[in-house]
C-alpha cells in the first residue's frame, strides 16, 4: 500500500527557515530564468516553435505504437538490441541482465531522470556493480548520497562551499577551496580515471527519432560522449514518450531545448547514436511505467509532451521558494506536481497544492503543456478521489457554500470586518485552519466594495449589487 | 515477441482515437543577411575561438599556429588537406590509447548561423572518443558550408543518419557548482574554429 510522503508545506517550512539560503536559491534560478528569456526572444519565430513541438508531441503521443514499432525496426536493422519493460523493476532486471553477461562491474552513467525514477543505481550497487554518475551536478549529490533537487541542474540547492568540504573529503582537494574553476577540474580529473576504467556507460534519451531509430543525447560537459565511446558497452533508457517521429523534427526541439533549459542557443554537445559504434554493442530499453495511462487519458496526456528542460521549475514562484527536495520526487517542481499525482496519488497528494496558479509555468513550457491548468484540474480529481485532508475539504465546502448565498456573504463580511478590526491576525485562526497558518490579515477598509460601487456606479445603467 | 511488448502494445491498442495531425517543418525562420558573420559571432558568445582561413594552405598555417599546438605533444588530425603532424587514428587500436591525446582536428560538414554548432560525423574518424578525450578540439568548417537556422540543417540532405554525428557548439562548459560557467568540464577545453573563406 503506497504512502503518503511528507507533505510539501512540512519540507518547504524547512527549507525557507534558512532565509538566505532559500533566497539565494529563488535568485540562482531566476538568473537561469533571464537566461532563457533572452534567448527566446531572440528568435522571432518562438511561439511559433513551441506550436509546432507542442503538435509534434501530441502527434507522436496520439500514435505510440506506431511510431515505436518503426523505430523498433530501424534501430534494430543499425544493430541496436531494443528491450520493452513494463515497469521500473523490469527495467532494472533488463539493464542487469545485460551488463551481466558481459561481465561487466564499472558503470559509468550520464543523467537520466528515468534511472532516477527507477532507482536503477542502488539497485545495480546491491549487485555489487561500481555506478558512476559523471555529470558534475549529479556527482556532487551521488558523493552526498542525495538526490538531484532539479532535473537540469541537480546540485543547484548545493552551496560552493558545500562542494569544496565534499571534494575535499572525497576527491582530496584543498581544505578551504571553493573556486568552482579548481572544484571542477577536480571533479576532471576524478572522472576522467572513471571513464578509462568503465566496461559500460548508460545514457538517458532526449529524443528517439522513430524514421531513422537513433537516438539523441544532449550534454554540454561531454560526459554522456565519453562515457560511451570509450567502453564498447552503451545502454540507453528511455521513456516511451520520448519518441519522434522525423529525424527533421529535431530542428524544432534543439532549437527550445538549451534555450528553456539553460538559456544556451543549443547544447554544447547533441550526440546523434545510429547503431553501436565500430565492435561495439548498443540496447535501448523502451519502459512504460505508467506513461501509457497518462497517454490514454483525455485531460493529461499533454505532459506527456514533457521534454524535461526545467524551465517551469526555473520560474516557478513555489519551486523558487521552497526547493526541490521539498516534493520528494524525480521530477519536482510544476510539472512534476502534475506526474507524480498521476502517477501515484496517494503519495504525492500534496504536490497539486504547491501551486499559486500563476500560470508562468505554461507560458514559459516549450512543448506549451497547460501545466496550471492541469494542476488545478489535479485538485478536483484528488478531491473526488477522497485524498484530500478532512481540514481543507471543510474549508473548500463552507466557502463554496459562502459564494452561493449573497445574504450569507454580505452577513459574513460584516462579520470578518469586525473581527477583523476586534482581533487582528487572530481572526486568521491559524491554530484551526491550514490557511491561516501562512498567512497575515490586512485592516479592514473603512468603506467596504460594494458600498464604493453603489455610490460611483454609472448612472447608464451600472448594477446596484 | 517479449511479454513486456506485448503488454505495452495491448495497453497502447485501447488508446482513444484522437487524431493530430504531423505538422509540416516549413516556415518563416530566422535568416542572416550574412549567416558567416552571424555564425563566428555565435560561436564566440559560447566560448569558441574563430579563425578565417583563406583557402587550405592558410588553414595548415593557421593550425600550426594555435597557442593549443606550442605545447602538445600528441596531435591527431583527421582533416583532408592539413598538414598537421599527426597521428594516424586508424592506426590506433583502442581509443583508450587517446588518453593523452592534447589536440584533435576534424572538419565539420555543416555550420550553424543561430546556434554556432557545427556537426561532426564519424565518416572520417575512426574512434569518436578523440572528438570528446582530447584536451584541445579544433574544427574546421567552409563558409559555404554555414545555414541559417537548424531546420536548414536537418533538410540539407548533408547529415547521415546511418552513423554516429554530434553537433558540437563551443568547448565543454558547465555551471553546476553555483551557477559559475567553467569552460572544460569533461569535454575539449578549448575549440578553435576554422572557417575556410570560399575558395
């Protein structure tokens, strides 16, 4: 029976006592945010560019089968091993099995968001198998032993200073050194050993292009490149989604790919794989886990367009505020308050909540996924299936209830003055309601709206309310 | 056909029949008035360095002037044309011998106006790993090889989907310990761009 994780109010409440810490965070993303506005508005054709992936995504999600059976076929006449998986436990049982018979026991993996899901690291290390992560931010949280707080920048909740004690501990770089320049050639150094030692390299999937079967893997350090061009070993994991149709449709998703996620025109490096390279081997393993019911649903399949570029984490005034860690998920931020819960309700309850609907999230998605909408379409759904807290679901009715009776209002606003004006922040009753607790209360205004409209209305015609 | 396979399939079959339709690539992108220009100027902004050749014998001049070639000791160049004293690639067996390789030189079929990229295929280079282990990456490129926009790119019929190819877009960089850009994470830690002038 799945649990319900700690809810995001709880984890983000610790998160924002360290005050500078947490407002440093809220800056560091915002700066990525200025980033990639930069970029997309220097090119006049953007709207028109999310339009189209938005299309080609939808395209490609209506057709699934199709597209993966074609892909299926190319990929394997390049040479490619392609593997189905169900789930996340079949997936890992495939990627073992085939780092097994080669009797391979140094992996090193670029990051994947998918192998985060499917927590394929420990399950490979309780096999007795070295798993390497070589993009520096997600080394940075493996030697933590932690998990990435954001999808494209994993060690953004990490300070320098932090990094510099890690390496020092675990690298045996100066005592003291925080200068990134010298952290990272460190970090060089370390992994460069673990790229000449590996007999496997696992990559995630940008892109699979059903038309040619290869596969696209974007990076700008190099690690994905070198980790699978030195052992003759590459195992790709990839979501079902991740398939598009046309080799071509790549001039639209590069084209948004760095520029949401980083604010980069593109990635440093957009590795094209069609079959293994020269007496080498290559498998792609194609796993489902729940995306095919997300695909099959009316109202949600549209995340599915996801092409996990972080930008709605980087501008989301909630994710900003209150980190990644705080929606124990893979995915965190607004699209992953929308995954999660389809995925697994119960756990991830709260994540829908985390939410001002603000919207920037949508109007910043480069795959335009009505991410707000969706999120407050998620509350209703938790809500019918009965996962909503007795305290809010009291709140919502007595509310709702409050908004269909004029007279009940008018006498309720009248009452929320005076108490108002009688007890101050104390009317919030924020030892009964969860949304008092965060909140404070104004002053009463001196003349209420509806008293200012009945005296300003226009005369032609303008309602007495 | 495996059991996952077929159950995935299965799953997909019931899936409700909404019709969207593959929209066509064409479209009013971004054109330079001088995509040469506009393609050395992208490529600086990300950390590249150019260079304009004048026909290939400049480019040989050129490459054996780099600050990168003073020092290097193990040069590789797999560039039709440039005199480089080099190592032979095919001649090496494993690509783990490349481990000290300091400068690789490899000529890019397509460049990139709006983004700086140039790809790179495997066609003439027998172990991709040098394009990424080097120390030192430098690319050649003819200016009427240079496209406007990657849509271009992709519809130019010069790309092979038969093996591998990268586009590359500056030198290795990261910025994952606080945001500071480092150039040189595990890639090439300079790349010099060649751009040979139409001869």
């Amino acid at each position: 029976m799945a649990t319900r994780n700690t809810p995001h109010p709880t984890l983000a409440k610790r998160f924002v006592a360290d005050r500078d810490r947490a407002h440093w965070h809220d800056e560091s993303l915002w700066f990525i945010r200025e980033k990639r506005d930069l970029q997309a508005h220097g090119l006049p054709e953007w709207e028109e560019l999310r339009a189209r992936a938005a299309q080609i995504k939808k395209h490609s999600v209506s057709n699934l089968a199709e597209y993966l059976l074609q892909f299926e076929k190319r990929a394997t006449a390049l040479g490619v091993t392609v593997h189905w998986a169900n789930d996340a436990e079949e997936h890992n049982q495939i990627v073992l099995g085939i780092l097994r018979s080669h009797g391979v026991k140094r992996v090193v993996k670029s990051k994947s968001m998918l192998t985060e899901e499917c927590h394929l690291n420990p399950f490979l290390e309780h096999h007795g198998l070295e798993v390497v992560d070589t993009d520096l931010g997600e080394r940075i949280v493996q030697l933590r032993n932690e998990s990435p707080s954001h999808i494209v920048i994993p060690a953004i909740h990490i300070r320098k200073e932090e990094v510099g004690a890690l390496f020092s501990e675990k690298l045996g770089t100066e005592t003291g050194a925080t200068d990134p320049k010298y952290l990272t050639e460190a970090a060089r150094q370390h992994l460069r050993q673990k790229f000449l030692q590996a007999d496997a390299g696992i990559t995630g999937v940008n892109f699979a292009i059903a038309e040619t079967g290869g596969i696209v893997v974007c990076t700008n350090e190099g690690n994905a490149d070198l980790g699978v061009s030195l052992p003759k070993l590459h195992i790709a994991c990839m979501g079902l989604e991740k398939i598009i149709p046309r080799v071509a449709d790549l001039g639209v998703f590069l084209r948004l790919l760095a520029r949401s996620a980083t604010g980069q025109p593109i990635t440093t490096y957009s590795s094209h794989f069609h079959g293994p390279m020269y007496d080498g081997e290559m498998h792609v393993v194609l796993l489902d886990n729940g995306r095919v019911e997300v695909a099959q649903d009316d109202d949600f399949r549209e995340a599915l367009n996801c092409i996990r570029c972080g930008a709605c984490m980087n501008t989301c005034p909630v994710y900003r505020r209150s980190g990644g860690h705080s929606y124990s998920a893979t995915v965190p931020g607004p699209i992953g308050s929308v995954l999660n819960p389809l995925k697994s309700p119960l756990e991830h309850t709260s994540l829908p909540f985390a939410c001002s609907l603000c919207g920037s999230c949508s109007d910043v998605c480069p795959v335009q996924i009505p991410i707000h909408h969706q999120l407050y379409q998620l509350r209703s759904e938790l809500k019918r299936q009965g996962n909503i807290k007795t305290a809010k679901s009291l709140q919502m009715w007595f509310v709702g209830m409050l908004f269909r009776r004029p007279r009940l209002y008018r006498l309720g606003g009248w009452a929320a003055r005076w108490s108002l004006r009688c007890f101050g922040k104390l009317a919030a009753f924020r030892w009964l309601t969860i949304w008092g607790r965060q909140r404070d209360l104004p002053f009463p205004p001196r003349v209420t709206f509806r008293k200012w409209h009945n005296k300003n209305r226009p005369t032609d015609g303008g309602r007495h309310v | 056909m495996s059991n996952a396979k077929t159950k995935i399939l299965a799953r997909l079959a019931g899936q409700s029949d909404i019709s969207v339709e593959l929209p066509k690539l064409t479209g009013d992108w971004i054109q330079y008035t001088d995509p040469v220009e506009q393609f050395c100027d992208t490529a600086i902004e990300i950390s590249a360095c150019v260079h304009l050749a004048n026909g290939r014998d400049d480019c040989t001049e050129l490459i054996n002037r780099l600050v990168c070639m003073d020092t290097a000791e193990m040069v590789c160049c797999c560039a039709a044309d440039v005199e480089v004293a080099s190592l032979v690639l095919s001649s090496v067996a494993d690509p783990h011998e490349l481990e000290l390789l300091d400068v690789f030189i490899a000529e890019g079929k397509i460049g990139v106006a709006e983004n700086g990229a140039i790809w790179v295929d495997d066609h003439d280079i027998a172990h991709r790993a040098a394009l990424f282990l080097t120390q030192h990456l430098v690319l050649i490129i003819k200016s009427g090889k240079i496209l406007n926009n990657l849509t271009e790119a992709y519809s130019s019929g010069v790309m092979d989907f038969s093996r591998f190819g990268c586009w590359i877009s500056g030198p290795s960089k990261t910025a994952d310990i606080e945001q500071s850009l480092v150039i040189g994470a595990h890639g090439a830690r300079t790349l010099d761009i060649i751009v040979i002038l139409d001869e």
